[in-house]
C-alpha cells in the first residue's frame, strides 16, 4: 500500500470522526494516532530515540 493510500485513509477516518464525534474526539485520535506512527517508526528502526535522547541531554 503506497503512502498516499495510507495518508487518505487516515484522512478519511479522521473526517468520519470530527463529523461523527465532535472536534475533541477529532484530536484525541490524531494525538493517538501520531503516538501510534512514532512508536511505529521506533520498532521499525526508522527513527533512532537514543539520537533526540542525546540532544536532550546535551543541553542541559
């Protein structure tokens, strides 16, 4: 599945949500949903926490 079928996926369930639920609902499942992608991107070696955990710690 190409990245823009996923992307109007996801559109398409958060429009559903916002009309169906309300605006508040409408965040909720985006902040999720941008929670799931990171963590997802973590287990896939996409994206390296000990790098931004090194930052962190640098400016301190």
């Amino acid at each position: 599945m190409s990245r823009t079928t996923i992307g109007l996926i996801v559109g398409l369930v958060l429009g559903v949500v916002a009309v169906t639920h309300g605006f508040l609902a409408f965040l909720s499942v985006a902040f999720i949903g941008a929670v799931g992608l990171v963590a997802g991107m973590v287990l896939e070696g996409k994206l390296d926490v000990s790098t931004v955990l090194a930052r962190e710690r640098s400016r301190r």
